[in-house]
C-alpha cells in the first residue's frame, strides 16, 4: 500500500505560516491613505534609496500574495505603482496623510483631475505615526492643525 498524498492547499498553508508574519517596518495603513515607500534601487553595483509618494488607491490581501498599490500624479501624469508587502526592495513605508474614504479600491481618482480627485484628509506627524497621541504631536500652542491634502 502507498502512503496518502499531502493535500496541497495545508502544505501551502505551512509554508505561508513559516515564511510570512508582519514586517517591522510596516505601518498600519489603509486606502486612502498618502504614503511615502522608501523602495531600494540597484544601478550597477550600487544601491541607493528611492522615495515613491503617493496615494493608496488598493490594497490586495492574500497572505504571501498581499500587495499595494501607491498612485501619484508625476508632471501631470499618473503614475501607479504596485508594491507587495514582503518584497526585499521595499525598505520601509511612511504615512504622511490619513485619508476619509468610503470605498475600498478608488481606481475612480484615474479619470478625475485637479481638486476633484482630492480626498478630506488629516495630516499625520512622524510623532504620531510612532504612537503619541495627536494632541502632543501637533503645535505648541496646543491648537489643532487643520490639513488638506494636495493630491492631484
């Protein structure tokens, strides 16, 4: 008699459970969202890093599989970019807006321009982004900072 085959869908299961887990650098962040990824950039033998800015416009949940999407407007044109979550080339992401949407995947900014592809939004501090709570990360004067972002 031969042995019973492994079902394939539990061996991927163990396999996604040893390889995977949260990264570090990894902040929580969601659509709507303007973000700046720190993506490393090999040109010869040298490796540099290279800032993507943009807005998340999707994100793909899947495990390993699980991937972002960034766009941003470069010299009035759009420019998307997707990035997964445990890819070596990206070093560390950065929120620099919390966005108000109310949808999940905004591929409805493509067709508009100018201030109707702009999203209500609040600016976070790089205090804020590490954990204090916003009345500390703003002004001294105590006041709360108003903020729109200028997503084009």
């Amino acid at each position: 008699m031969s042995a019973k085959r492994p079902n394939p869908s539990e061996l991927m299961k163990k396999a996604e459970k040893a390889v995977s887990g949260t990264r570090a650098s990894m902040p929580s962040f969601s659509i709507g969202d303007v973000v700046k990824v720190h993506v490393k950039v090999k040109e010869g033998e040298k490796t540099r890093i290279q800032i993507f800015e943009g807005l998340v416009i999707r994100q793909k949940r899947g495990g390993n599989n699980s991937c972002f999407s960034v766009r941003k407007i470069s010299y009035t044109i759009g420019v998307e970019r997707i990035f997964p979550y445990n890819s070596p080339t990206v070093d560390k992401v950065q929120v620099v807006s919390r966005g108000e949407v109310r949808r999940a995947k905004l591929y409805y900014l493509r067709d508009l321009k100018g201030r109707a592809a702009r999203l209500k939004s609040d600016l976070v501090f790089g205090a804020e982004a590490e954990g204090t709570p916003a009345g500390e990360a703003g002004s001294e004067s105590g006041a709360p900072i108003q903020a729109q972002a200028v997503q084009a």
